[in-house]
C-alpha cells in the first residue's frame, strides 16, 4: 500500500482580501490513519502513528469557541471499528493520535471561474492562533498532538486508513439535522 502525499502551506504572500457575509465556518478534514508525516524543505517535523490528520481551514470571522468544539469532536468521533468492525470507538478511544496541518485552502471558492478564490479564509495572523488553540484543544482532551509548520510549504505524506475521510464545517454543526 503506497502513501498519498499532498503539498500543502501558506504562502507567505497570502493576504485575503475582506469579505463580508462569507458562507462558511472554519473547515476540518480529518482522515484515519496508520500513519502520517510532514515535512519542510525535507526536514521531518512532526510524525504520528495510529490516529487522525487534521487538515485545518480558519475562515473569516471564526474564533477560539469553533476552534474547541471542533477539536471536541474531533477527538470524540466514533470513527475507529470496534470488534465487529463497526465505528464505535474514537481517538480517545484506540488511544489514537492527531496531526494537525493548516491548509487555508479549503476555503477556497469555486463558484466562478477557473482559478479558485480564498478570499473567505482568514489571515494568517488570525488563523494561526486559532489553529494552535485547536491543537491544544485536542491535547486538553486527552489526544497526543503534533502539527505542522503554519506558513511553511509542507509536504504531508499519509497512509490512509480504511480509507475514512470525513469533513466538519462549523457553520454545519449549528445547523438542523437532516431527516
């Protein structure tokens, strides 16, 4: 089974421009893994085993209370088969452990045109606390914790388990259940 990389930052000339009345909340996409990596300018940074990558997108507007309770659900989320193989155990659970990476690009808007925009994503000076805060979250709960380098070019390489990829949006968790 080989390993999925993906090269992920924030680039160090990334300013978005203000929008008002943006759609979305902070996005996370975890997926379960065996094991995960990143890498900066071939530096290995930060390295788990058995656990959750978290890929972290802070929109505008977003603050430290979506940071936590996203981390909350990230460490509490039955994802992990149990015996009969079904999801009933989380992170805490298996005993699992995070990768935290922030990737502002999963603000990206793509309604319009070909090149996406990232103008709902939030600076770096206001995502970069956010991030740490979600990562510290996570380790509060009881989740060993690594991240990556926030505006570095990382390249993060992982082996996916299962494979189980699930995105969480903020402005999603408020909303009604469906049906």
């Amino acid at each position: 089974m080989g390993a999925a990389i993906l090269f992920l930052g924030q680039g160090k000339g990334f300013t978005p421009a203000l929008r008002l009345g943006h759609d979305s909340g902070m996005r996370i996409v975890i997926q379960r893994v065996s094991r995960a990596a990143v890498m900066v300018e071939g530096e290995a940074v930060a390295s788990i085993g058995r656990g959750l990558l978290a890929l972290v997108g802070v929109a505008q507007g977003d603050g430290e209370a979506e940071a936590l309770r996203l981390a909350r659900k990230c460490a509490e989320m039955r994802i992990f088969a149990d015996g009969e193989g079904r999801f009933n155990l989380s992170l805490l659970d298996v005993g699992g452990e995070a990768l935290v990476v922030s990737q502002f690009t999963l603000l990206a808007e793509t309604r319009k045109g070909r090149r996406p925009s990232f103008v709902g994503a939030a600076a770096p000076e206001a995502a970069e606390p956010l991030v740490e805060a979600f990562a510290g979250a996570m380790r509060e709960a009881g989740v060993p914790t690594q991240t990556g380098r926030f505006g570095a070019q990382m390249t993060v390489e992982l082996v996916n388990e299962g494979p189980v990829t699930i995105t969480l949006d903020s402005e999603e968790l408020e909303r009604p259940r469906r049906g």
